[in-house]
C-alpha cells in the first residue's frame, strides 16, 4: 500500500492554484486562505461551528448536585458508565483528530478538524465539570477510570481505539479511510444511547444541567458528523479506486459492527429498569 505523504508545516514550492488543491498528497503551501476555498462547504460548516461555542462553567449544576443524591441505583449506575464511556471517547478523538489532520492537503478542512478538535476539548472539560459539581474526588477518579474495570466498556472503547492506532501505526490511504468511517461511526451512532438517556432523565425533571450539557454537545457532534460526510464524499471523488467492492464491503460491515455494539450497551448500562427508553433507542438506531 502507498504510504500517505505527510503535510509540510512549511512548503515554498506549494500550489497556490486552488483547483491543484487536493484532501490527501496534495502540494500544499499549508497556508489558511479564507477567500479560496475549493471546498466551499468547509466555510459553512466553520461558521456554524464557531457560532456553536460555549463555556461549560455557564451552566448551572446546582440542582443536579441535589438529584444525583437521589436518583435510583439504577439511573445512577446508567450515568456513571455512559459518562465513563463518554469521556473516553472524547479524548480519543481530539488525540485522534490531528493525527488525521496531518495527513489531509486541504487547508480549509485542517481548519474544520482544528475547531473539531477545540470542541472535543470543551466536551471533555464539560464531562469534568460535571463529575466536578456531583462526586468527590475519588468517585470522580472511579468513574473517570471505569473503563479500566470494566471488560464489556473496555471492549466499546477498543473498536475505535484500536482503528484508530492502526492508522496511527500504518499511515496509508486504506487506512485512513477505515479511520475517517470509524469517525463517522463514533459521531453518529456510539453517542447516541448515552444521550438519549440523559434526555429521559430531563423528561423526569432530573438532572438538568447535566441535559443542558448533553445538549450542546449533541449539537457539536451534528455537525462534526455532516463535516466527516463531506469529507468521505470528497475523497471518493478525488481517489475512487480506494472505493473498491471490497473496501466499500468492510466500511458497511464496520457500520454494522457499530450499530450492533451500540444496541447491546444500551441493553447492557440501560437495562429493562427503562424498557420504553431502550425500545424507543432500538428503534431510532437501527433507522439511523
């Protein structure tokens, strides 16, 4: 396999003819030009993401202090491993989103992945935040670290991880396509049962600055999904041939792969304490 080259931080002899510009083993001048754009979706999509800024600390989490007292062991047991698991995840991907972005020749999506970045970072201080206003320091740490302990958690968290050091160990362009799906998958399907629990705790009156912050991430991660869409629709047109039947075969698969670890989670941190939340979530990622 073709190795990908790496994008310079500085390059003289770079095209400046923005039609030469290309995502992956483009000559790039590594120069971030708003006014030439040859993805012109990437400035949309800047835009709204700067717009979307927000500072966890706003949010007022005095009344979850109080709920998370009272909450059943159940509902407790379900926020503690889905905020583990949503943690992880947001970690891994604002570690994972340069590495991509090192390889990427289009200087208007290295600044969408640098802002993609940025928000993951906020996502991250949010989840301290409210593992900050709720738990003392060492419940903080034991959720923080439950993936550690727990092997069915550890084995969510592997499948993206583990995609992701391949690419990291093996930098060619098959490679980095399984990478941009398995972003894709992250965004669109294994956020989504965790959220969707915190809405059912708000549909309760429980936990409202928790939801509030559910809520701009959910947001966040609308769009860090239309972002890899485009990307992946991009790259197909500039390098078809990696988009072979078998290629195309895997990614499908790594979708259902996905899905089926997303259902058997919510079954698994949900539970039938909520049989009408896990049916309604069954319901909604399988029509994903």
């Amino acid at each position: 396999m073709k190795a990908l080259n790496k994008k310079p931080l500085f390059n003289e002899s770079g095209d400046t003819d923005i039609s030469k510009k290309r995502l992956i083993n483009g000559n790039t001048t590594n120069l971030n030009d708003f006014n030439n754009m040859k993805y012109t979706w990437a400035s949309e999509w800047y835009r709204q993401a700067m717009n979307n800024f927000w500072i966890p600390e706003e949010i007022n989490m005095a009344q979850d202090l109080k709920d998370y007292r009272v909450l059943t062991e159940e509902e407790r047991t379900a926020y503690d491993k889905i905020l583990s698991f949503l943690i992880f995840l947001d970690s891994v991907q604002m570690e994972n989103l340069g590495n991509v972005n090192n390889y990427i020749t289009a200087s208007e999506v290295n600044l969408c992945l640098t802002i993609q970045a940025f928000q993951e970072a906020i996502h991250s201080q949010s989840y301290s935040y409210m593992l900050d206003t709720i738990c003392p320091p060492n419940k903080r740490n034991e959720i923080l670290y439950q993936w550690k302990d727990d092997p069915i958690l550890l084995s969510r968290n592997k499948f993206i991880g583990d995609l992701y050091n391949e690419f990291l160990d093996n930098p060619v362009p098959e490679n980095l396509l399984k990478t941009l799906m398995a972003n894709y998958i992250l965004e669109g399907i294994y956020f989504y049962s965790g959220f969707m629990f915190f809405y059912n705790l708000e549909r309760n009156s429980k936990m409202p600055g928790s939801v509030q912050q559910i809520r701009y991430i959910n947001r966040d991660e609308n769009t860090h999904l239309w972002l890899f869409r485009n990307i992946i629709r991009e790259l197909k047109k500039e390098e078809p041939h990696l988009f072979t039947d078998e290629s195309v075969e895997e990614l499908r698969n790594m979708i259902k792969t996905g899905v089926e670890n997303e259902i058997a989670w919510g079954h698994y941190v949900i539970g039938n304490k909520f049989r009408d939340l896990i049916k309604m979530f069954s319901v909604n990622i399988l029509s994903t």
